[in-house]
C-alpha cells in the first residue's frame, strides 16, 4: 500500500497536471474579425497565462486540413476547461454558431460547471439574444470597438487575469466540498495581499505628489484626497502630472483586478460568507468601491485613487486577514 507521502506526492502531481491541461474554447464569427482581428490581439494577453499555468486556446484555425471539422469542434467543446465568445453581429448572425456551436457549449457549460466568458467586440442585439442571461465581461454598449486601443487592452487584459484566476479556483481536494471552500478562500487571501501591496504603494505616491504640488503652489492642503487632486489636476505640470498617471495605474490594474477578482468570488460562492463572516463586510465595501469606480472614476481623468470607507458606512473590515489566517489554520 503506498504511504502518504507518495499519495501526497500523487495528487500533487495529479493537481499540477489538472492545471496544466486547461483549454479554452475561443468561439467567434468571421466576419467580426475583418475590421480588426480581435482574436489574434487577445491571444497574446491569454498567452501570459500559458506560461504560468499551461493555458492553451483552441479556435476553428486549429483544424488541420482534411479532417471532419465537425468533429474537430465537438472534441475541443467537451475538453474546454473554459470558453470565450467574442460576439458581436457575425457572431449572432452565424447560423452555425446559432444552432450547433452555442447549444452544445451551453450544454457543455451547465453539465461540467465551465465558466464562459461573453467579450463584446462590436455594437450588435446582445441583450436580445440567446445570451442574454450570461453575464457579459464588458457592458453592451461599450463594445471593444467603441473604446480606445489602451482601454480595449486593457479590458482584454482583465479578461485573461479573472480568467486565470476562476481557473485556479477550480483546483481543489478531490471530492472535497471544504477543499473547494479553502481553494477560494485562499485565492481571496492572495488577491487581498496583492492590493495592500499596491494600496501601499500608492499611498507613497499619493503622499509625494502632495507636497508637490503643495509647495509649488504655496498652499496648505485641508482637503480629502480625491477632492485635491480633482481641484489641483489642471494646475499640475508634468512631472506632477506623471505622477498622477502613476496613481491612477494603480487604481486601474491591481486595486481593480483584485477588487473585482474577490468580488466575483463572493458572488460565485456565496456559501463562503458563512464561513468567515468578515468577508460579509468585505463584500459590502468591495460593491460600494466597484460601483464608484465604474460609474465615477472611469468617467473622471481627474481622479487617480478611490476610497469608499467609514463616510459612507462600508469601512475596509480590517480584522479580514486575521480572520482568514484563522478560518485555514483550522482546515490545515
């Protein structure tokens, strides 16, 4: 009988090659992809993820010639971890995509628990469509094609971080409910740590551009943060405005990212909640803090940082980590 140490050893193993077998299933129309091709730009921000956890992805170039494409399409829908539609008109008007590719990845999707990933790359009838119960990654009408280059990389990075990260989510215990519980858990604790990490950062950031520009302009700042630099943007001169743009980066990809990586686990699993009651709070904070951030900051090239806290009744819960350190030791 082996011992534990090689069992131990065995699912480990069996684990690394889980992670290592992921394949997303990218579905598209042709002729969303003759203006700009779409699929080729998001294959380099998903090819980052290869290199860490062996994603590969599969789309209709990868049939070789002569074989029953038919086939081809059905095997990789069923070996999909995950898949990523990049809809707009050509997507919604293929016939095929409508009445074989979409019904059979649904089907795929209900049966094994995958996650699907609508991108909305031009204006079309999304929320008229069969697609409209599934939660699109961008807003309808802000298609990829209405935004600029910067923010349409951008959004297609996101894409491949929450991606990347509902992957990992998956890796969990065989057969165990709790193992699943302390994989999401887990990767709450990791994501929290990465934006204190970068909330650290940009308080150093933040406190620098401050005496800058106070002392520039020879006045004494009485104001909140955000209230400062949304009064004193205009004024800045270069080097305070590099600054600034510093400040907001940190706010746009690792506060973002992370926020919204947590919330959407929460989201997922809310049976979490139960489990570390901290994480209701944290909840809370992090819809106030989404919510001003996609209907306020995102509209305001003033603002750099965002805060949501005590003034407006959803502090940070700061006990959060001690109680997440606490919930694993007992599960270890």
């Amino acid at each position: 009988m082996p011992t534990p140490a090689v069992d131990n050893e065995r699912f480990h193993t069996l684990q690394r090659d889980c992670i290592m077998a992921h394949t997303i299933f990218i579905s598209y129309g042709h002729a969303d992809m003759m203006e700009t091709p779409w699929i080729e730009r998001l294959r380099l921000y998903l090819e980052q993820n290869r290199h860490k956890n062996g994603v590969m992805t599969w789309d209709d170039s990868k049939i070789e010639p002569g074989s029953d494409w038919r086939t081809s399409i059905a095997s990789a829908l069923n070996s999909a971890s995950a898949a990523i539609l990049l809809v707009g008109p050509g997507f919604l008007a293929s016939r095929f995509i409508a009445n074989e590719e979409l019904p059979a990845l649904l089907a795929s999707a209900e049966r094994h628990n995958k996650p699907i990933f609508p991108l909305i790359v031009k204006y079309c009838a999304y929320e008229q469509s069969v697609l409209a119960a599934l939660q699109s990654f961008n807003k309808p009408e802000r298609p990829l094609e209405s935004l600029s280059t910067v923010e349409q990389n951008k959004t297609m990075s996101e894409l491949a971080v929450a991606l990347n990260n509902k992957l990992e989510s998956h890796v969990a215990s065989p057969g165990s409910r709790a193992g699943d519980k302390a994989a999401q858990i887990k990767l709450i604790q990791r994501n929290l740590s990465d934006t204190r990490k970068a909330f650290v950062a940009q308080v150093n950031h933040r406190d620098d551009l401050v005496k800058a520009v106070e002392r520039r302009l020879k006045i004494r700042n009485t104001l909140e943060y955000e209230k400062f630099f949304f009064k004193y943007y205009k004024q800045m001169i270069a080097d305070e405005r590099f600054e600034f743009d510093q400040i907001r980066a940190l706010t746009e990809g690792p506060l973002y990212n992370g926020n919204r990586t947590i919330a959407n686990i929460l989201e997922t699993h809310p049976e979490l909640l139960d489990e570390v009651p901290f994480l209701v709070d944290l909840r809370q904070h992090l819809v106030f803090w989404l919510n001003k951030y996609d209907r306020v900051f995102v509209r305001t090239p003033e603002m750099c940082l965002l805060y949501t806290g005590v003034e407006d009744a959803v502090p940070f819960p700061n006990g959060i980590d001690r109680a997440i350190d606490t919930w694993l030791r007992k599960q270890a």
